[in-house]
C-alpha cells in the first residue's frame, strides 16, 4: 500500500524545517525525508579527527554531519543531517544590507526589505537569537584590527543562535513556554561547528523539527529521493509520487514510493538543483530552463592564520562570535574550532595568487623549500585549533555560475559577472595584518585554492531563483514553481542575490513568508 501526505519536503535544513512546522500547525499530514542521520548530542565527534562522525561520504561508510564537494569553479562545505546545516553551522544570524534586495533576479517582484522584515524578526526568535556576551582572543583581535583601520565603529559581536544562559546548567525550555526540549548553557568550548556536545546550541532539531515532531510530523532519515513525478495530470493537480532509496547502504538500493498532494524541495543547492536538473530530463519536462542558473559563492575566502605561540588559545568561545565590516562590500569573521579539531592542518599549503597550474605549483614548492622547517613548525603546531583561526571574508560583489549535469555528476561554469576568485586581495591584506597581531600568525589555505586557483564557500545558494516568469527564474515570488502545481523550493537555492553574509536567517526568513502564504488546511 502506497502512503499518502499532504506534503512530502525533500531535507531537513532551515527551508525544510520552517516548512514542516508551519504546515503541522495549519493541519497538514507532512513527511520529511533527509538523506543524513539522526544525531542527538552524544553522536557528534569530540573533534573533527573523527572523520566518520564528522564527514559525509557514504562511500567510505563515513556518515558525518559535514560535506565537501568539489566543481571546476568552487569547492564547497555543506550539511548534511537531521537539521541540515545548522548541525555544523556557526550559529551566525546577520541581515544583509539594502542592495540584496534590489538585486538579481528577484528585484523588482516585491520591496523585500519591507516585506522581508517581520518574517526576519520571527526567525530570529524561532532560533533563539542572542548577541554574543563572549568576547575572547580571536574576538579581540579582530576588534584591534578594526580599529587599527580607523573603523572600530565597525566592529560587533555576533547575533547568534545559542542558549547562553549559565555554562553547563541545565534549564527548562527558555524558548517556546515549555514547548521545547530543555537546554544548557553555552561553555564556550569552540567547538560548534563539529557539532554542539553540550546541547547549547540552537539549531534546528531544538526549534522548528522539534514543535512539529509534536504537531505530527513524520521524519524518514537516511532517505534519498530518486523520483518525483506527476499523478495522473502532467501538472501535477492531483499530486506527485516520490521514490526513494537508501543513502547509506552501498548494496541495498530497493526503491520505495510514495504519494502526496505537495512536494517542497528543500535540498539545499546540492541536493534540490542536481535533483530538479535530473527531474527536467524525466518526468518534469516543463520545468524552467534556468535549473541551475544565477549559483552565487557569497564571494568568500577561507584563510587558515596560524601562529606559534602557545600560550594563546584560540579555541575559546563560540564559533563565531564577532564580525568586523571591512567596507560597505565587505565582512571579516573569525572563525574557531574546538580544541584537538586539527584535521584542516592535512590540507593546507602558503597562499599564492598568480599564474597557472604550474606556475602555482611552481610558487607553492618555492615557499616551501626557501622555508622548510619554519613551515613546518607552522602545520604540525602542537594543538592547531588553539593556535590557529579561520578568517572568513565575504562580499556583496556579484559573480554567478551554472550548474548542469554532466557526464560524472553536475558540473559548473561561469556565466555573469567575473569568476570567483580563490585570493581576495583585500582578504589577504585583512589576514595579514591580523596574523601580526596575533604575533606572528602566517596565512595558509586549502590546497585546492592555490594548487588549482578554486575560491572554497560554505554558503552556495542560487540555482533555483525567483523570476516574474519562467524565462526569468525557477520559482515565482511565493516560492512555487513554475509550470506545476502545488510544488514549492525552500532552501538556499532560492536565495536569488548576493547577501555578502551568512544566508541562515535569510534562507528562514523567505521560508517563513512561503509558508504564510499557504492557506489552513481545509476540514
């Protein structure tokens, strides 16, 4: 017998649990299926050495929180999990500033700054937004640096989605008048990103899964969706079958189908734009030709700044607690990890910035050799997560790639705008000044920046963009496709400008809007 819903959401990330809750509440039988795991608090890695607990690649039979993948163009860091992203997010919950709204494809639809601004307000209370108390080292710096540039002004602690309360004690629920589960106070131990050990951290499986597991929702994990395809009128009037197959299972594909009344992709970039772009070639033809289109990397960079000092601990606090506006383009953040999280040391080499592929390499080897034991000294430090911090640099300067199938999985290409670059001069003019005062922290990337110039993001979004038509973007200004019925995109792949800052809140915020639109469920 074939289950039926009213709605099926393809991931449990910020677009599909703001989804699940606000469909429970208006009376709807909704299903989610998530391709990760279940992780409770005692499931997460101690560190990020911890590869299986902490990367997702099934093929290893390692089944983390944390994703890499890797285009022509862009390397890129996703979640994976009950919860999506925010088990291995920052906790970040900026607002972009006013020319997000007036740009891409989706200016002109609505005054999204208005329109935007209560659904705003409701996502930072739904995710418990708090302004960072905890100014430490890495925070401190960053504030020094500031106003080494004469824009101290300019400096702030971070909104962020964390129960502060009192380090380690435990309370009742804080949030939702007794609704949701108990919480504990924040340690600032660091170590967010590798997953919250002490039930601290807001993320999405203390918020929205949790009201709607309440409500009635129904959660299928270590699902992949394979299928999707109209019941009976091509346009999906009368619903959709979905089939799915396991995730984690290297020899047992067995398909199985359902069937429900609505679908929301809510996949992420990754997971909704490879999925719609399959569906186009099958058994949703009339999808629009811009599947894959206006993909953004927040135009960021990821410079490793590692230092020799000891006696400094970079680890303390939370993963980011602060964030310094370096002009009105640009933001720099300090990002931290948990002490004994020193997998990232395996991957790094010196920053260059000029040339090809071999003049790279050429480079690479050159700073090396001129250097060889001071560079080590830097990459085998005794414990790299205290005596290293992550700067992430992003902008609201565009550039946009395309995603399309290819032989091998999607790839990608650059269509408007210049190509994403893997240096940022005014990145790296940042990192070095912030290495000096820290005393003497130099600046390291991942390889594949400088051996293969590819800029790496932890927040893709685009592929899926709103438009007044399907010439124009892939979903309408409410979220729903075009060219069928009752099917909606609620992830980052809707994100259709530039916001220069961590997207959460914003990936929320439209969600929240979507589903305001949806009517109660009629009895």
């Amino acid at each position: 017998m074939i289950e039926n819903y009213d709605y099926v959401i393809i991931g449990s990330g910020f677009g599909g649990s703001v989804s699940a809750l606000r469909l429970c509440e208006k009376g709807y039988k909704v299903l989610i299926i998530e391709k990760g795991k279940w992780y409770a608090k005692d499931d997460f890695p101690k560190t990020n050495w911890n590869l299986k607990k902490w990367l997702w690649l099934p093929s290893l039979r390692f089944f983390g929180i944390m994703k890499m993948t890797f285009f022509k163009h862009v390397g890129i860091i996703s979640g994976v999990g009950v919860g999506g992203g925010s088990l291995v997010y920052a906790n970040t919950l900026p607002k972009p500033k006013a020319t997000f709204y007036k740009t891409g494809s989706w200016s002109g639809l609505e005054n999204w700054e208005t329109t935007l601004k209560p659904h705003y307000e409701t996502a930072l209370r739904m995710l418990g937004a708090a302004k960072n108390p905890y100014l430490e080292l890495g925070d401190n710096l960053l504030q020094k640096l500031a106003i080494q540039e004469g824009r101290g002004e300019h400096f702030e602690a971070a909104d962020v989605s964390v129960f502060f309360g009192e380090a380690d004690k435990t309370f009742p629920d804080p949030y939702f008048n007794g609704k949701g589960p108990e919480r504990t106070g924040c340690n600032i131990c660091g170590a967010c990103m590798t997953g919250c050990r002490y039930n601290a951290k807001n993320s999405l499986d203390k918020n929205y899964l949790h009201l709607a597991l309440n409500k009635g929702l129904k959660i299928i994990a270590e699902k992949e969706v394979v299928g999707v395809k109209p019941i009976d009128k091509t346009d999906g009037t009368d619903g959709y079958s979905i089939t799915f197959q396991c995730s984690t299972s290297l020899f047992s594909k067995q398909k199985t189908t359902i069937q429900s009344k609505a679908v929301i992709f809510a996949g992420g970039v990754l997971g909704t734009v490879k999925l719609l772009l399959q569906l186009k070639k099958t058994t949703l033809p009339n999808l629009s030709d811009r599947v894959g289109d206006d993909v953004r990397t927040n135009n960021e960079s990821l410079i490793f700044n590692v230092n020799l000092n000891k006696e400094k601990d970079l680890t303390k606090g939370i993963a980011i607690g602060s964030v310094y506006h370096a002009d009105e383009h640009s933001h720099l953040e300090p990002v931290r990890y948990g002490r004994g999280s020193g997998f990232w040391r395996t991957l790094l080499v010196p920053v260059v910035t000029e040339g090809n592929f071999f003049s790279r390499m050429f480079q690479i080897a050159g700073k090396i050799l001129r250097h060889p034991f001071t560079y080590l000294r830097f990459v085998t430090v005794k414990d790299f997560s205290k005596q290293s911090i992550v700067l992430l640099f992003m902008q609201h300067l565009d550039s946009t790639l395309s995603l399309r199938k290819g032989l091998l999985g999607m790839k990608s290409s650059v269509t408007k705008g210049r190509q994403p670059k893997a240096q940022i001069p005014t990145a790296s003019r940042l990192a070095e000044k912030y290495g000096k005062l820290v005393g003497g922290g130099k600046s390291f990337v991942v390889l594949t920046e400088s051996v293969l110039n590819m800029p790496s993001t932890a927040h893709i979004l685009g592929g899926a963009v709103m438009g007044l038509n399907a010439n124009e973007g892939v979903i309408d200004k409410n979220n729903h496709v075009f060219a069928y019925k009752n099917m909606l995109v609620c992830d980052g792949s809707t994100v259709s400008a530039n916001p220069g800052v961590n997207p959460s809140l914003t990936i929320t915020a439209l969600t929240e809007r979507a589903m305001s639109k949806i009517p109660v469920k009629e009895t």
